[in-house]
C-alpha cells in the first residue's frame, strides 16, 4: 500500500502525463492546425482541462497533503509536496462558477480586443474589460484571503511566487530614480551616430536556416526539440521535447533572429529541468520571472554582447549577401539601438522597464481596486509622457489597448519581464566573477557559461524558493543595480 | 435529468475529445517528434489509452446500455447504440491481464522483429511470435464465446464487422480460379512491350509539390488536413483536421505520388463522415474494408485509369523536365506493369490478391489451432509457389517475416485490403452505370465521383451495417466479379 506522499507524486505524474497531451495539442493548434480543425481542438483541450482539475481538486488530494506532511520526508521531497500543495491550493480555492465566468468573460473580451484594437474602439472594450477586471478582484479577494496576502500580491503569486508589491516598489521604484535620464543620455549619445538601415527583403527559408544555426551555438538540443512558425512565438512542449516558435518578416533579418534567441533561453532552462523528478511538480521551472531570466539572459546578456554580436554578423554573412548595414560597426550599433517607444512588445532593454512599471502601477492599482477601468487610458497617457515623453491621448491601440494580458485577466503577470531582466543580469555579473566572460563569448563555445546556468538554475527546477535559488547561485537577494550596471556599460 | 441514450452519447463525446488528442500526438510522434521525446510520449499516450479504457468500460455504461434499449429511439440512434454496445462489448470482454499481457508479448515481438527480420533470423522470431499467437488465442477463445461465431471470425469482426470466414472462402476462393492464369496472360501481353524506366533524382520537394496538386485535384480540403512525412505513410488526425503522411525516395518519382493519392481516398472519407453525428460511434468509418475502399478507389479505380494518368503526366511534367520514360504510352504502361513479387506492399493491384489469402489461409489455420507457428515458413512457401510461383525457402526476411501485423497480434486484419479492392471495383462499376466515368475523368473535374461516394458510402458513416451499406449503394451484396472485371478489363 503506497503511503500519502506516494499517492500524491503518482497522482501529478498522471496530471504531468495528461498536461503533456495538452502541451502538444496546444503547439499543434498554434503550429500546425488547419482552420476547420479549431473548433473540435478547443472541445478537446476544455474536456483534458476539466479532468486535470477534478483530479488535481479532488478531495483525497487534500487528504493525502495532510497527511503527507506528517510523514519523514527527505528536502527533495519536502520540497516538491510543497510544490505540490500550492497547486492544490491555487486549484481549490476558486469555486467553479467563479471559474467558469472567468474563462467566458475573458474569452468574450479576448476575442472582441482582436478588433477593437485595430478599430482603436476604447468604448466598445471598456465595459468588456470592465467584466474581466471585476470577475479579478473576485479572484484576488478569494486568493487574498486563503493566503493573507494583499488582494494584487495574491494574483503575482500565481506567476512569481515570493514576491510581493512591497518588494516590487523598492525594486521598480529605484529604477524609476535612474532610468529617464539614463534614456536622454543614451539617446543623446546614440544621435551622433547616424545608422544605415538593412534592407531587405531577407528570404523566410534563409532566416529559419541563420535561426538554427544560433540554436547550435547556444546548445539546443535538437534531439529534444523543434523550431516551428507560428503567430505569436512561444516556447511550449515538454522537457524531453521542448517545441519554440517564431515568426518571419521578410522585411526584417533581426527580429525573427532575436525572437529565435530569446526562446532558446526558455528552451534550454525546460530541457535542463531535473531530470530524476520529471513529472513532479518540483521538477517545473522556478516561476515567470526566472523563465524570462533565461530568455533575457540568451537574448541581452548573452545575445546583444557586442562579442557575440560579430559572431552572430559572421552567421549572417553565411546566408546573406553583404550590404553597408552589415558592416561591423553599423551592425552592432543596430542592434544597440535604444528609442523610446509607443509599443512594449518592440522596446529595446533600456526602455522595457519604462512600460512594465507603468502596467504594474495600473494594474496593482486596478486589482486592490483604487483605480477603475475608466481611469487606465488617461493614467497611461500621464506615465507614458512622464517615463518616455511620449503621448497616448486618443490612441487606446497603442496605448492601454495594446496587450493581451488584461483581456482575459492576467494581473500581475507584467511585472516578470523586468524581474526576468534584473535577474539575469545579476546572474551575469555573478558569472563574470567566476570566468573570463568576454574571452568565452570571443571563442564562441559558451559551454562554461550554460554549465553555470545548468547547476545554479536550470538544474534546480523548484527544489528551492526564488529567492534561496538567487542567493545560493550570486550570492545575494535581487538586487537591480546589477541591471543598471549593465545598462550603463553597454550603452554609455 | 439526461435518460440513458443520452447518458451514452455524453460518455462517447468525452471517449472521442480524449481520442482526439491521443489522434493529433500519435501523428505528432510519427511526423514530427524529435527521439528523445519518444519515452514521454509513450508514457503520456499510454496513460490517455488506460483513461479512454476505464471510461468505456465502467459498468455504469452497461446500465445505460441495457435501460437505453427499452427507449423510444430514431433508427439513427439506433444505428448509433448499436455501435456504442459494440465498443462496450469488444472493450470489456477481455479481462485486464489478458490485455496487459498481450500488449508486453506484442510490443516485445514488434521490436525485436525490427532487427530480425534484417537478418532473416526466424529461430530467434519464433518464440517471441509463439507467445503472440498463444495469446491471441487465447482472445479468439474469449470473444468467440461472447459472440457465437468462430474464434478466426471473432477477430475478423474487430476490424470488418459482418464479415466471416465462410463468406471469405467463397470471396477468396473465386480470386483463386482464376487470378494464376490472369496473372501469367498480364505478363505475357507486358512483355511484349519494354518499358523504360524513369531516371531520377527526383527532388523531394518537387515530389512533395506534385503531391499537393493532385491531393488538389481529388478534393482533399487543406482547411481541414495537412500532407507531411513519416517512416510509415498513415491517414491520422481527426474528421475536422485529417493528417496524411507519405515518405519521399529520390529515385523513384511513383511511389510516394501513389501513396499521397491513396491516403487521399482515406483523408476524404474521414473528412465527410456525418458531420451531423461528429463524437458519435455512428459516425465513424464503418469497416477497415469499407476504408481500404477508398483509398484503392483514389489510387487504383481512378489514380491508374488511363485518362486520370495523362492528367497526371501533365501535373508531373509543371514540376519536372521530360525524359523518355515520361513519354505517354511508357508513362502509363510503366504504372500499369504487373510482377509476382515476394514483397506485399510493393505488389501491383493484379498480385496483391495473392499475398493476402495467403496471409489469410495461414491466420486463420493458426487462430484456430489447426496449424502452429513452426508450419508458416514452409506453408508460406508453399502458398508463394502455387500463387505467384516464387521460393521464400529460407528467405524469411522477404517471406513470413515481411509484415508488422502479426507482431503485435493484428490477426484478421489482412482480408481488408483485398476486400477493399473489391469493394472498389464494385463502387465503380455502379458509378460507371450512372454516369460517363471516363469522360469525368478525361475533364478533370471529379466531382460528380466524389458526390456519388459522398452520398452513398461517407456521409453515411456506421448508420448502416456493411452489407446493407453496399447493397443501398451497388444494388448487390459484394460481388467479386467486378473486380475480377475491371483486371481484365484494364490489363488484357
């Protein structure tokens, strides 16, 4: 007869073994799916939804947690029952109508934004959004009292857990001291060199073949994975099968390049998860923030090195002609380049942080319910001209209208990309302690680099709490100086 | 409160978005996973198999079965609770070590016949195969005896419901009369004419490209299905998003274009079942024989007729130079050729008769005990002399160890393909009498083809037992003199 705790890990080897189907039905859908089959794919992917968590909620799950906890358990073991018992927690605590509502409210604004963004059309979304913020605070109000935490920390938990808004002030709240006039000074610099623009078109087929000869050098390991086409890349799959998406403009030869780059970073933190806790839930990645760590660490600290930066011109050079705008300097300049802008998703490293406080503050303000829906468009127009000088008035599309995030209700998702960019360069600057980066990232075999990554992070899964795993791997809690530092030494 | 059809038709919407996924990631596994990715997909997969099991077979299922029977139904509904006590009864006859047993003999078998049967080592095969077969009579015994028809006949029904060994005697033992003297006549008048033999490479993506227009030509809808490659060409995926496969060789233009065309005619079938009854039983394909009909009417009654040919010689020459073994007469004489040959899957549609009931002869001798596993080599043999005059002594390779079926216990499975065949050229000799088929063929627009098999065999899905089926279409039971027919008729 298995004891309580063997009864939960063969409970969520079968929730891993179903959510696998899920994974590769999911990248099916968005990679390979012909249109007609949507419609059948969605019944499906809702009915393995549904049974993953009636056996997730079941209440002998509950039962077995209890009295796991009084079983002699090794650290491991302790560590993934607590992994195991968030994921309960999380899914017990909403009831189902609840639930439910969620998904159709948020589906309904999901799929009215894909228009009304276009049509730039705030009034028609507002009262959709208005549903989807008000169903949040429901959640958060639930989430907040199960777990005694404030209503917006509740919902951050979800994706990173460990942090909280007090911390998020302290940390966005220095960058927001140093980085407007970083930016001035940057751009005032950068002006006086003027840059020739590529010009293209750059053919699809040449791009996929310049992407995965980049996937070699950072390690991925195609005997464990795919790169496929999709319309918003992602990285999905599953740890021994991890499948990365990208997207093609002919127009552009970096995007699609960078897009590659940064998903082998997710990549590569998936494939290297503990592999003797495969199916548990301590075998998962860390949280958001320490997955977009990954990313950021492949794409800036990695990815726009000005070393890496003529290797990656060299691998260029193979596939496509010469032209003046892929001269080394130019080239590297580039892809430097720093300009504050309207859009999140097209901002450089140094601006990026600029819009993730600015949805941060809205949307912490939104949940605990200080700001209403109606407040977001001038709020955003009021931090956009103090932060990057630029207005919004009137343009909900490039504005608070631009992202998908709020639509189906992912509060307090936001904030893990400028964690992710803290952390990976302090992960960087740690790494540089120990090695002699630059002449690593000058040979082009960064094998010393991802060992460091493999043990202190990748390697780890859940078996630590964020901020344990951050100290035993540099030393010290998260500290944004570390990003600052980086900033300033690449671009001033 | 749901009655008990009712019931039923939720539990199999459930079983079919469950085959769903178990669909779409076995054709992922095939097309597109990457190896290491093979151990968690079989787990994954496995896991899926032991749910759908345990869903169709609770015996609450049996109560809805037996209350459902006492209800006021449709003869559709009807037809659709007959097929739902069809899977019940085929899942829950076996008892569960049985099946576990059967599945670790066949899957040890399937593998280690990979390796010998490359090196022809038939000692080392027959014990593994011993324990197959052992099994699976063991099956046949307990089927048999839920069914009331003989042990062969209770396998045979798994794959081709109302057909029997008796009606296969009388089928098969008419091929037998005549189909030696067809075959030596064929050769004779063939080698009066040399033929020249196409010179390749062919490129594989031109090949692919050439594909896709003939999959445009018989009506395949890419908005519900894709083409792709695997080791093993299949028709997978689902009603809404059929996924076909074909392997490429450089240097034979043929062999995958044949191939696309016949997974085509599986494609079309699955793309136009019911749309009505999607989820249901009574939606799907209605035999093995009935699905192999399709595909041999695309690649056989329409792909090799001699019009259809010249339209294809045009599609190939947009895609490829032309070569004297592409000259019209070599084009279509060289498709038409006709040689005994050991290997069944590489046999023409005028031999292929004769490896099946010799396969067939041999089975059923075995399931019922009359022969054992150390009589195959010597029977095969004999069988290959009297049929096509060849010697597989001691070439087990190319004799008895050809097929993968038998490894893993698919007996009664091989009579499909000749019963498909017949079916076939049944089909067409009633669409011949209600319309000009050759003119169709000659303008290129099938569709009044394709209306004909719509109306009569796909959309009617299972709603009609087989013979009932074939007798609403052709106006007769299966009648083996069509074949016997459209040989004669496309080869003296």
């Amino acid at each position: 007869m298995p004891n309580a705790y063997q009864q939960l890990t063969h409970r969520f080897q079968r929730l891993s073994r179903f959510a696998h189907l899920g994974a590769i039905a999911g990248w099916d859908m968005q990679a390979m799916m012909p249109p007609k089959g949507a419609a059948a794919r969605g019944e499906a992917l809702a009915e393995l939804r549904l049974l993953r968590h009636q056996l997730l909620t079941e209440p002998v799950v509950g039962d077995w947690i209890a009295e796991a906890k009084t079983l002699p358990l090794s650290s491991s073991e302790q560590a993934n029952l607590h992994e195991i018992t968030r994921q309960y927690t999380l899914a017990t605590v909403l009831p189902g109508n609840l639930v439910e509502a969620q998904s159709l409210a948020g589906s309904r604004c999901e799929h009215a934004w894909r228009t009304l963004r276009a049509s730039n059309d705030w009034a028609s979304f507002e009262p959709l959004l208005k549903e989807v913020v008000s169903l949040a605070r429901e959640e958060a109000t639930l989430r907040a009292e199960a777990t005694g935490v404030s209503r917006y920390d509740a919902l951050l938990n979800l994706y990173e857990p460990g942090m909280n808004s007090a911390k998020l002030d302290t940390l966005f709240g220095s960058v927001k001291t140093w980085l407007p006039d970083l930016i001035q000074e940057i751009m005032a610099r950068q002006a006086r060199y003027p840059l020739v623009t590529p010009q293209g078109p750059f053919s699809t087929s040449l791009q996929r073949e310049t992407g995965l000869d980049v996937m070699k050098v950072l390690g991925f390991d195609f005997e464990a994975g795919r790169l496929d086409i999709s319309a918003h890349p992602f990285c999905g799959g599953v740890p021994d099968d991890v499948r990365i998406t990208t997207r093609y403009s002919e127009d552009d030869l970096f995007s699609a390049l960078f897009g590659v780059i940064h998903e082998t970073g997710h990549a590569r933190y998936e494939q290297n998860l503990p592999r003797e806790w495969r199916g548990q839930p301590v075998a998962e990645a860390r949280s958001m923030g320490i997955h977009e760590s990954q990313s950021l660490f492949f794409e800036m600290q990695v990815g726009r090195h000005p070393l890496f930066l003529k290797q990656l011109r060299t691998l260029v050079l193979q596939h496509f002609p010469q032209q003046p705008a892929l001269e080394e300097d130019n080239f590297i300049a580039w892809n430097h380049r720093v300009t504050p802008g309207l859009i999140r998703v097209d901002a450089d490293e140094v601006t990026y942080p600029a819009h993730v406080i600015l949805r941060y503050e809205i949307e912490r303000a939104l949940v605990e319910g200080n700001i209403e829906v109606g407040d977001i468009p001038d709020l955003w127009n009021e931090k956009m001209q103090a932060s990057l000088g630029l207005s919004t008035q009137n343009n909900y599309r490039d504005g608070c209208m631009q992202d998908i995030h709020w639509t189906d209700g992912s509060f307090g998702y936001f904030p893990t990309y400028t964690l992710g960019a803290m952390y990976a360069a302090q992960f960087m600057a740690t790494i540089r302690q120990k090695m002699d980066t630059d002449e690593i990232i000058h040979t082009g075999d960064l094998t010393p680099v991802f060992n460091w990554l493999n043990s202190n992070i990748w390697n780890k899964g859940s078996l630590l709490a964020t901020d344990e795993l951050v100290k035993q791997a540099t030393g010290e809690s998260l500290n944004p100086d570390h990003f600052r530092q980086h900033l300033i030494t690449r671009y001033l």
